[in-house]
C-alpha cells in the first residue's frame, strides 16, 4: 500500500490542527504521522492513543522499552528506529540497546520485566500472559503499569501495522542512525 508522506499544507483539513499539535509536542512532523494524515479519522485515533499512554505513570525509559519490544515483536522499522532514539536519549546504554533491539532482554530486571511483558502482549494478545505479569508485578510494577504497557503496546503495534502496510515508511532523518531490519 502507497502511503503519502503529506505536509501540513497537502493534509486534509481536519487533519491539520492534529498535525500542529504533534510538531507542537514532538518537534517535527513524523513520516509516519505525515503518512496517516489522508485519514482525518485514523489521526485522530493514534494522536489520542499518543496522548494517553504519555500521561501514564510508566517511567519514560520503561514506556518506550515497551516501545522498543513490541516493534521488535512486529517487524515494526519505523518503530524500532524511533523507540531506540528516544531510549538514546534518556540515557539507554549502547550496549542494551543493541541487545533490546536484536530481540533481547536487558539486564536491568524492571526493564526487562517490561520488555518482556509487551513482547508477550504484542505477540499473543493478551494471552497466556500470567508469566509475564507475574514477573513484573514481582518487579514492582502496579496493576496499573502493567495497564499502561499494554497501551503503549498497542499503540506500537497501530505503528507496526501502519509501516508494515506502507511496507516500511520512509525514516526521518533523526532516525536514520537507528534505522533497524530484524537481522540487526
């Protein structure tokens, strides 16, 4: 499927103050968002799911491993390339990144309950997922937080199916240094 890449001028007009509101929070405009602009609806969607899962009680290092992991889990480039920026930027080590990012855990124990929680959920939906839970419930996770990596995995798997179905979105150029395949 050819997604178009459209700016704030080619979008359709309901979809504009969405896209001011994202550039306004995120800096830029996002290939991936510019992408999904055609649909005023679908924008409206994600920027919502966007907004939620950001006001959780999730550290942002856990939210966006939660990220990471279920990009990795979905064959997910653009989202992998984003999660592994924004880790960088809050301080991920290099060396935990490459691991997350080739499909394992790191060895912070919180961390890796929640990577392996999302990679659970975004795998098998929800399912079997007692071991998981379990685990970071015993990593001092709250009902709560475990809540809110299963919404910061199904937001990254609305991404997943987004760039999946664009058979991969063009990466911005802030990402391009954490452009990923699942060979690496």
């Amino acid at each position: 499927m050819q997604l178009i890449i459209h700016t704030r001028d080619t979008a359709p007009a309901d979809s504009r103050p969405l896209l001011d509101g994202i550039v306004e929070d995120v800096g830029v405009l996002p290939n991936l968002v510019a992408s999904i602009a055609v649909s005023p609806a679908l924008l409206t969607g994600f920027d919502g799911l966007r907004r939620a899962v950001a006001t959780g009680t999730l550290e942002p290092i856990h939210r966006e491993t939660a990220g990471l992991a279920t990009g990795v889990a979905v064959d997910n480039a653009y989202g992998v390339a984003f999660h592994s920026t924004v880790l960088a930027r809050h301080g991920m080590a290099e060396d935990e990144l490459k691991r997350m990012r080739a499909g394992e855990e790191p060895a912070d124990e919180p961390t890796a309950a929640v990577y392996a929680l999302a990679r659970q959920l975004a795998l098998h939906r929800g399912k079997d997922a007692d071991a998981a839970i379990n685990r970071a419930t015993a990593a001092g996770f709250s009902t709560v937080q475990i809540l809110e990596v299963a919404g910061e995995t199904a937001f990254a798997s609305l991404v997943g199916l987004i760039d999946n179905l664009a058979d991969r979105v063009t990466l911005d150029d802030f990402l391009l240094p954490r452009a990923w395949t699942a060979t690496t």
